[in-house]
C-alpha cells in the first residue's frame, strides 16, 4: 500500500469524525496561484480537505485547529501578518 494512501485513509478518519461543512463550489483561487505566493506546494490531504470543505475549527485531542476558508485563505494571513511573522506558514 502506498505511503499517501495510508495517509489520506487517516486524514478521512480524522474529518469523519466532526460535522464539516461541505462546500457548495470549488474554490474561487486555485492551489497553483497559492502556492506561488506562499512560495511551497500544498499537502494533498489540504487539497482534498480545501476542495470538499468550507473551514473547520475544533479540538483534534489537546490541540486546536483552525483550518480556513480557501477562498479567503491569503486575505486572511495577509490580515493576520503570517506571511510576516511566520515565513513558510499559511
């Protein structure tokens, strides 16, 4: 079995288990114009996750996670400073 496989077999486990809000329309920026102003690709399991759902936030164990809106994705760390403050972070 190959290693990315495995990976988004768990990456689904982990979304089955909260109520996500599933987008009604692809994205309205593509993965290709994000990654050239972020300057990295993009994880497949993000993809996938930014192509089937609106955002999520909640508690994954002990951590808080915030995944946004990939529509709104670089307005927000333009907002936020990310780009900034934390290099090679979206």
């Amino acid at each position: 079995m190959k290693k990315n496989s495995i990976r988004k077999g768990k990456f689904e486990e982990i979304l089955s288990r909260y109520k996500l809000v599933k987008r009604r329309n692809k994205p309205r920026i593509t993965f290709k114009k994000v990654e050239k102003i972020i300057g990295f690709k993009l994880p497949e399991d993000y993809k996938s996750f930014a192509l089937n759902y609106s955002e999520f936030e909640d508690f994954i164990g002990e951590q808080n996670i915030r995944l946004w809106n990939f529509d709104e994705i670089i307005e927000i760390n333009k907002e936020y400073e990310i780009f900034e403050c934390l290099p090679k972070t979206l």
